[in-house]
C-alpha cells in the first residue's frame, strides 16, 4: 500500500474522531452528570456544565497556531502520533472517571483538557501531512475527504 494512502486513512479517522468528540459531549450530557451524580444546573455546579461544553473547543482553538509551529519544527508525523496518544488515552480516562461529585466533575474537565491538546496536534497536523504525502494534482482530493470527515465527525458527534 502507498504511503499516502496510510496517511490519508490515519488522518481521515483522526480528524473525524477529533471533531466527533468536540459535538459529542452535548448529547451525553444528561448521563455523564447523572453518572458523577451532580445536577448540572444548580447554582454551586454550572461551571462544571460549561467546561464539560466548552473546555474541548477553547482549547483546540487557542493551540491550533502554537502547535502547528512546533509540529513544523519537531515533526509533523511525531507530533500527529503524539496526539493520537494523548487523544486515546484521555479518551480511556474520561471512561474511567472513579469519582461523582465535583471531584468526579473536575477529574472530567480536566481529561477532556488535556484530551483536546491532542484533537488539536490531531487537527493542524492532518492537513498538513496530506499536502506532503499527495502530489499536486491529488491534493484535492485527499484534504477534501479529510475536511468531510472532519464535518461527518460534527454532524455524527
């Protein structure tokens, strides 16, 4: 299998899980506050409800820029894999939350944070690694498909 196909499938599943998880949280609401037994919507826990919403996206989007000038200095495939890492490990760790109450809360907070450091390498690297791997006349497609996983990966989410 050629190069660039292997890279198109790894990032096309990374941009799409990457945006998945930023659109995913509000529908699991109910349950993930049910589960750490806390009612979002009193006075002393709504600031746990908007970093559960919006912690993900504040993140990626204020490291976007700095990550992707030290993905061009250190490696774009290194760092790409680092997110993956972080990525599905935050992931496992958001699974296994041990505790409820505001600890449970801010135990959540804090994986989806660190989580969202690696959907942003996993975001600035993608397209990136597809303009190395596709020749010209081939770019089009290759960060087509992955900007249509990235909105499939929303609209799924």
């Amino acid at each position: 299998m050629q190069y660039k196909w292997i890279v198109l499938s790894n990032t096309t599943i990374g941009t799409l899980l990457a945006f998945m998880n930023n659109t995913i949280v509000i529908i699991s609401l109910p349950a993930i506050f049910n589960g750490i037994r806390i009612n979002p919507l009193s006075p002393s826990a709504f600031q746990y409800l908007l970093w559960v919403l919006m912690g993900y996206s504040l993140v990626t989007a204020s490291l976007l820029v700095t990550l992707g000038r030290l993905s061009d200095m250190y490696g774009r495939v290194r760092l790409y894999n680092l997110g993956f890492l972080i990525f599905t490990i935050c992931s496992v760790l958001l699974y296994l939350t041990p505790n409820t109450g505001y600890l449970g809360a801010l135990e959540i907070i804090i994986f989806r944070l660190v989580q969202a450091v690696g959907g942003a390498l996993l975001m600035v690297n993608s397209a990136a690694l597809l303009t190395d791997a596709f020749p010209p006349n081939e770019r089009g497609f290759a960060l087509g498909t992955n900007q249509v996983a990235g909105l499939a990966g929303s609209w799924l989410g």
